[in-house]
C-alpha cells in the first residue's frame, strides 16, 4: 500500500505506506524528506541510521530527517511510514503550532524513539485508517486535510516523546530552551563551537546552559556540540567522496592535521582508520 500527495506547483509532497522498504524509491521526490516510521508490526524491525542499526521494538515509533541516511536493505517485515518535506509542512514555521522541534526533529543525534502505550494504540490505528481514508478522496481541500491530519501525529508523538524522555522537573520555559539549544546545533556547529556562541543566541548566560543541561540529565552543551560535529564527519566519510582534507574545511577546521586529532579523540579512531572499518563493512 502506497499514497502520495505531490503538488508539483510548490514541489511538495506528503507520503504514506506500509512498507517503506518496497515502496521507497517509487516517491515523487526522494530528497529533503522528514520521516515518520511506525513499526505496526508485532516483533522488533531492524533497519539503518547513519550506518548504525536501531531495533525498533512492536508499536514504537521514530522520526528521520533528511540529515540522516537510512537504509532498509536488512529490514525484514514492513515499516510503516509518514514523509513530507519543507513546501508540505514546514516544522520550523508551525513550531509555535506542535512545538516538535528539539525533541522529535533535529535534536541533535539522540534518536527519539517513542513507544505507544497500549492505551493509546486505538487512538493511532485510527488515525491511520483515516489517513487511509483521506487519500482515497481526491478534491481541491485534500493536502489541506493531510496537512492537518499531519500535524495531528506530530503533536500526539510529541507529547509522548516529552514524556518518556524529558525530566519531569523542567518547566516548559526550560523545555523550549533545551529545544531551541538543539535545533541551533544542528544549524550552527560547522561554525559555532563554543557554548558561550549558543548561549547568546538563547539571551542566556553559559552557566544557565550547563545547569540545565545537568538538571535535564543529558550530556553538556559543549559535549552536545562536539559530537554532532564528529557525527557530521563519518557522514561525510560514509556518504561522500570527500577527502579528510575537505572536510575538514567543510566543518570549520583552518587545519586538517587538526581535524584529525578531533576525530580521534571524539571517535578513538584516525580518519584514515575509520576509512579502513568503512570499506571492511561494506
């Protein structure tokens, strides 16, 4: 099963299906899409982010952003899977709306996976027969329906990402610091390293960002930082064919000899060693 919304007037798109794997590259647009996967399935699925593998465990939940590489080649059974990109449904203009980004999207490199509770399974296979449902009615209003029932999922999976990973001591003016840290991570660690740099941004103080990192129970701003630079890296490794000495440069390093050294202390291998595991995987 296999639906697709795709305005080629604003080049957007909005997919569905139950099985990614088959179904993946038949999508009007394959770039720039954010994901939604949903294991509907009752055993753990096994597929690949960022050359890692991520079990994903009977009614738990996901998000990929067009950031990540994933791969399906050693999934085995069916994922269900939600996708839109920027002209769709754009999650940094509608924040103030579902308030998802930092904590289902672009936070950093912690994968959030969600579990639905037994008590609110009902409530997602029904929003999943309705999605179903929509697409079989082809009028004028249908992507605003998607659009909407969309936003609907974001907001259910938000919340429950907010309870299950989030420490119940944060306030929601704490929340959205954390949130907002993260999203500007994402978009500034090539060339902003130090937390005092994010801290301004924030019209916060370094200390209050360390503290509430500390109270949050998740790793130090400026561990954050440094380690989604180094992720940043073995993508570049792993996806291009960009020389040590241009990514370096890529991500804000006036030094390759530099670059190196940061690597192996984040990752415990050289550059060229990390090359070297690559080609043995493969």
């Amino acid at each position: 099963m296999k639906f697709e919304f795709h305005d080629s007037k604003l080049n957007s798109i909005f997919g569905f299906t139950d099985d990614i794997k088959t179904y993946e590259d038949s999508f009007s647009l394959k770039d720039g899409n954010i994901s939604i996967l949903w294991n509907r399935n009752e055993e753990p699925i096994d597929f690949c982010i960022d050359g890692f593998t991520i079990e994903l465990l009977p009614n738990q939940l996901v998000t990929t952003t067009y950031l990540q590489h994933v791969s399906f080649s050693r999934t085995r059974l069916p994922l269900t899977a939600f996708l839109f990109n920027r002209e769709f449904y754009c999650i940094n203009d509608h924040d103030s709306e579902v308030s998802c980004n930092g904590i289902l999207f672009f936070g950093t490199q912690d994968l959030p996976i969600v579990t639905v509770p037994e008590t609110q399974l009902n409530k997602f296979n029904l929003l999943f027969e309705i999605f179903v449902e929509e697409f079989s009615t082809k009028d004028k209003i249908q992507g605003d329906m998607l659009q909407m029932l969309l936003k609907r999922l974001i907001i259910i999976c938000t919340r429950l990402a907010k309870e299950q990973h989030t420490i119940k001591v944060l306030d929601n003016d704490q929340l959205d610091v954390v949130r907002k840290f993260n999203v500007l991570v994402d978009t500034h660690f090539r060339t902003k390293r130090k937390v005092s740099e994010y801290a301004d941004l924030l019209f916060k103080s370094p200390k209050t960002l360390s503290n509430l990192f500390a109270l949050y129970g998740q790793k130090s701003p400026q561990q954050i930082i440094l380690e989604r630079v180094a992720l940043e890296a073995k993508r570049l490794m792993n996806y291009t064919d960009k020389q040590n000495q241009e990514i370096a440069y890529e991500l804000g390093f006036n030094d390759p000899a530099h670059f190196s050294k940061f690597f192996k202390k984040m990752t415990g291998t050289s550059p060229s060693q990390f090359r070297e595991m690559i080609e043995l995987s493969a």
